[in-house]
C-alpha cells in the first residue's frame, strides 16, 4: 500500500504557489469556484462543535469539556451540519480545517462552507492542511494576533487549489482513510510498548523494595528538613531568571522544567526563605496530584510553588535518590492513599508529608538498590526512546505521504480501488481502537525505517 507509488504521467508548473508541479491533467481553480460559505441559524438543541487542530470537527462533548474559552453568550453561533468543511479562522494556520461528523453550531470565527459542485470536502480539507504545513497559510498573516492569522473565507476564496477530476478526489479520501488508520494502528502500538515497558520498570522497582529486610521509619526521621512552601504563588515576571517549580513538573519520579514559570530575583527570595532548594534534595508534592516526588537538579535557581514541599535528607542515614524512590514504594504508598482518600485530586497535610512511612535498609544495600534499579532505568529508557522514536517516524511518513497524495505527487488511484470501502466520517475513536485493516507490528517497524 506504501511501497512503488507510481507518478502521474506528466507534470506541469500551477498558480498554486505553495504545492510542486501538478498532474497535467488536474485544474486549478479558486476556493470560491469550489465552495460557497453558508451561514444558518442554530437549533436550539444543537451541541457546541469544535474544529481542532489536528483537523477533527466533532461536538466538544466527543473529546473534551475542559480547557475551553466558554462563551456566556453565544452571539453569531452559526449551525453546522454534518459533511460541512469548517475552516477556523485564527488557527487555520495549525492546521485546524476539516470536515464536521456532526451537526452542531460553531463560534463565528469559523468559516463554515458546502461544496458548489463535484468538490469533495474531504480532499480540500486536506489540501487546505497541507497550505497550512508548508506556512503559506501563515505567509497571509496580517498580524491579528500572536502565533495567528486571520484566514477567513474572504482569503480561502481567492487561493488556487490543485482539482483532481471528481472519481479522483474520491480515491485520495479513501486511500488516505485506509493509510491513517494504519498508520495509526502502528503508532498506537508503539505507543503501548512504551508505556508496558515503563510499567514493567515499575514492578521490578517494587519487587525489589519488598524483598528488603529493613525498617519501616517515618520520613522526617531521616530527614535533615522538610520545607513547605509559601501559600501563595509567586508572581510571573517573563524576563526573569528563576523558575517557580509547580506540581506538574514533577512525574513519575522524573523532574521536568516545563510546567514551570520565570520569576524574578524579588520573588525568589521571598519564596524561598523557609530553604532554597539544594542539589540532592527531593521535591514532593501534596496535591494535584499528591504523592509524587523527583530529585532536585544540579545547577538551578528555583523556588517552591503551591502545593509543593522540599525534603532534605540526611545523608548519614539514607541517600536522596533512594529516599525518592523509597515515596514510590508500597509503605508510602498505602499511606498516601489513605491519606488522601485514595483520589487523584485529594491532599496532604503537611504534617502527613513527615509522617510518610519509608524503608530504610543500610546504606550499603541501600548503594546495591539503586545500582540496579539505575541499570534497569537504562535499559528501559534505550527502549522506550527507540519506540517512541519510531512513533516519530511513523508521523514524519505520514506527513510526507499525505502532502504527496493531495498534490498528486504519487497515483494512488489503482491502490484506492483495491480497498475496501472505509467510513470517513461518524464517531472520534480512541487512536487505534475501531480502525480497520491495520499494520502488524513488523510493518510498521519497516514503515519507520524508510
């Protein structure tokens, strides 16, 4: 299916500046020759449609309620109808055109247009995507706003579009469907044996800690400090030097700067006079969500957000890196489940943070402990990396493979008529579940490779 695509016959230079030669036998015409833009009246029970950025329009319910500029009144909602293809204004330049699955109504930053001919809404959902990856989308910014532009049906009528003959546009929407949902099957694979692999690091980490025969001591015991921090945030200064650490850096035992803000010298000193955060030293924290812990880096100037809390272990009786893994270990656990009332969203006391029961073997084996545990975080990371980077393959391929359908690049039209035919439109599954006709393992492993 993805192997010795053959190319037209012969080629042409277009006016549509953005795509390479055309098939000779293709038209260009402008947007406004192939759509016209409707503006209906919403029904009163129509659910708010949402055109993302990665060319899904589905209602909002379908993926996500959260996250949303929510709209106290919906002045100019427009109603949207199953098969429309909606063009979003402002973010256009992202990507997010595509073809509605539902009916609904759609703020009034969207072009919502129907086809005036043979035009396949599909196919120009795609090729309109495919203006927005190349930035010719973006070349047409007039300075709106940051990271946006203003494409509304205004500019998409007067830009030239590549127009395959009718049963042409068809077989590119079907050959696609097929090819996305393979593709997609091969990533949500890789993406499941990452994320086993990481669970088995899990397991291997709690075995280890439940064959020890040591005690079980509160936290604080071994503890040279534990810092809370102060119960408001710092303030956000753009150009400032410093870092407010917030909960969502911290993960899984891993500590990440994202999720953090600058903050300037000001703050930071008023923020950290409780302790100011050391190497070796391991943040917690006690809410949203509570019980997570990560080692403090070398060589950063940061300062406790909300919710978050520093421990300061002594070194003459545990070491910081197996006092954090020590949080994870099922003690600790329990305790915070019960603490917290075993919710995501539930807190600790601050006076609970000491209390946290650990195991505490000796120093030496505590050195044995962490030396395996450091050689299957290694291995582990080799293999999750090389999933993750075959994910990434996988996705660079289907950029290239989609800019090539739609701009004729590759005749996909004997393949399409070999396949089955394939939904377009209905229900947002979860990625790779429902899909039809998927790799195996071992062809998307080839795919990643080309």
């Amino acid at each position: 299916m993805f192997n010795d695509l053959p190319r037209y016959e012969g080629y042409t230079e277009s006016a549509v500046a953005w795509a390479p030669p055309l098939p000779q036998h293709w038209l260009v015409e402008r947007g406004k020759s192939l759509f016209r833009r409707v503006q209906r009246a919403p029904d009163e029970s129509d659910g708010v449609v949402t055109c993302f950025r990665d060319g899904v329009v589905t209602l909002r319910s379908r993926r996500r309620t959260t996250g949303f500029t929510e709209s106290l009144k919906e002045i100019g909602y427009q109603g949207i109808r199953r098969g429309d293809l909606v063009i979003h204004a402002m973010d256009a330049f992202a990507g997010a055109v595509g073809v509605s699955d539902s009916d609904g109504k759609g703020t009034p930053v969207y072009s919502v247009c129907v086809p005036r001919r043979e035009a396949n809404p599909y196919y120009f959902a795609a090729v309109v995507r495919e203006m927005a990856r190349t930035s010719w989308i973006h070349s047409l910014a007039k300075g709106v706003r940051e990271r946006s532009t203003d494409f509304r049906f205004d500019a998409f009528a007067v830009q030239p579009l590549p127009v395959p003959p009718p049963a042409e546009q068809a077989a590119i929407v079907k050959y696609l469907a097929h090819a996305n949902a393979r593709i997609d099957k091969a990533i949500a694979a890789k993406r499941r044996l990452a994320a086993l692999l990481r669970e088995e690091e899990k397991v291997v980490s709690q075995d280890m800690f439940a064959a020890l025969d040591a005690p079980i001591v509160r936290a604080k015991d071994v503890c040279l400090r534990i810092i809370d921090c102060k119960n408001r945030t710092p303030e956000y200064v753009a150009d400032g030097r410093f870092h407010v650490i917030r909960t969502s850096c911290i993960r899984s035992g891993k500590f990440s700067m994202e999720g953090s803000y600058p903050t300037d010298e000001q703050n930071f000193r008023v923020w950290t006079q409780r302790g100011v955060p050391e190497f070796g030293d391991v943040f917690f924290t006690r809410e949203a969500p509570a019980g997570e812990a990560a080692l403090v880096p070398e060589a950063i100037d940061v300062c406790l957000g909300q919710r978050m809390m520093l421990y300061r272990p002594d070194p003459a009786k545990i070491r910081s890196e197996y006092f954090m893994h020590a949080i994870y270990d099922e003690p600790a656990r329990g305790f915070i489940n019960v603490a917290t009332n075993g919710s995501t969203v539930g807190h600790l006391r601050v006076g609970d943070v000491g209390a946290i029961p650990v195991r505490v073997p000796e120093l030496s084996v505590q050195d044995q402990v962490l030396q395996k545990l450091r050689d299957v975080a290694t291995s582990t990371t080799r293999a999750v990396e090389r999933a993750l980077q075959e994910v990434r393959l996988l996705q660079e391929f289907r950029t290239r493979l989609v800019a090539d359908v739609v701009t004729g690049q590759v005749d996909v039209r004997a393949v399409a008529a070999s396949l089955p035919d394939a939904p377009i439109d209905g229900a947002v599954p979860e990625l790779g579940d429902g899909l039809e006709d998927v790799l195996d393992e071992g062809e998307g492993e080839r795919l990643a490779s080309q």
